[in-house]
C-alpha cells in the first residue's frame, strides 16, 4: 500500500510539472506568433506604448517624450520617398486646420546625405515641426517597413491611431477625431 502510494504521488508530481512545462511552452507560442504578426503588418499597432525618441530639431536635442503633453501627430518620411512629398500639402492643411501639433520625423540616416534634407526643405514649404532622426532609432523602435508612415499619440505616450501610406488632411481629422482632437 506503501509503495501504491508513493507510485501515485510520484505520478501526480510528474504530471504537474509537465502540466506547467507545457503552459510555459504554449504562453511562449503565443508570445512568438503574436510578435511575428506584428512585424509582418508592419510597425507598432494601435494601443502599444510610443517608442521615446531622441531627436534633433533646429540644433537641440527633443525627447519625443517630452512633446506628448498633448495629443500629437508623428510622420515618418523621407527625401527620396515619392509618396511623403505627395502628402505634404495634406499635412500642411492639417496643421494649419487643426490644434493637434504635427511632427514631420525626417528618417535621416536613410538619406543619401544629410544636406539633400535641407535642399529638400528649402524648395518643399512644410507648416510643422521638422525632427531629424540622426541616429537611425524610429527604423527599428516602431518597426518601420515603409514610409511614409503615421502616428497619432496620446497624453500617456500611447498609439491611438496609425496610417502607412499617405494620408489626407481629412484622414488625419478622422485619425485624431477617435481620440477627440
């Protein structure tokens, strides 16, 4: 009886840790598929906490931390990018419609060389705030696989909405309008 016993509470021990070892394989499972359909939709979704940037804007560095007192718009684009140049008159309208600070995030070290910005700049009228990505940090912190691509974030440092592709001054209105901008 003894030995019946000990048989059962060997078995029962057993069967617990591979009862857990399996919960833990299939929580990683799903960690796994859940991180492998996010980057294949590409960039951060809707809900995930806003990567903090360290951007230079007119020569000093920003926290892009520091500027989400308030909703804001981000969009990352670049010189050579046909569909960003296609949205900046959008933006521009946007900006100047709407009281929801946008912030244009020049992806700088996908430039050919940084002075093509400041060229770019000077022919292309932009009504926002201009960031340079100087140290090629938004690539990889919000997953970019394309540009251009938006962001809308929250007082908390939250996406609330995003965009990849263009975007109109009306989708942007719709964009904010979610969160009450």
């Amino acid at each position: 009886m003894k030995k019946y016993l000990l048989y059962v509470i060997v078995g029962l021990a057993i069967s617990g840790i591979a009862y857990k070892s399996y919960d833990a394989y299939k929580a990683q499972q799903i960690k796994e598929f859940t991180q492998a359909t996010q980057q294949a939709q590409g960039g951060l979704e809707i809900g995930m906490k806003a990567p903090n940037l360290k951007l230079e804007q007119d020569g000093k560095m920003v926290e892009l931390s520091d500027l989400t007192n308030r909703l804001i718009v981000i969009n990352f684009w670049a010189t050579w990018c046909p569909p960003c140049k296609q949205e900046i008159p959008e933006l521009n309208a946007f900006a100047k419609a709407v009281d929801v600070p946008v912030y244009g995030i020049n992806v700088t070290t996908s430039e050919r060389k940084v002075s093509d910005v400041a060229d770019f700049l000077k022919e292309t009228p932009v009504d926002y705030g201009v960031l340079y990505d100087t140290q090629g940090q938004s690539e990889n912190a919000y997953r970019l696989v394309a540009m251009p691509a938006t962001y809308v974030i929250d007082t908390d440092g939250v996406i609330v909405a995003k965009h990849i592709g263009p975007v109109t001054s009306s989708m942007l209105k719709e964009m904010v309008g979610k969160k009450g901008g």
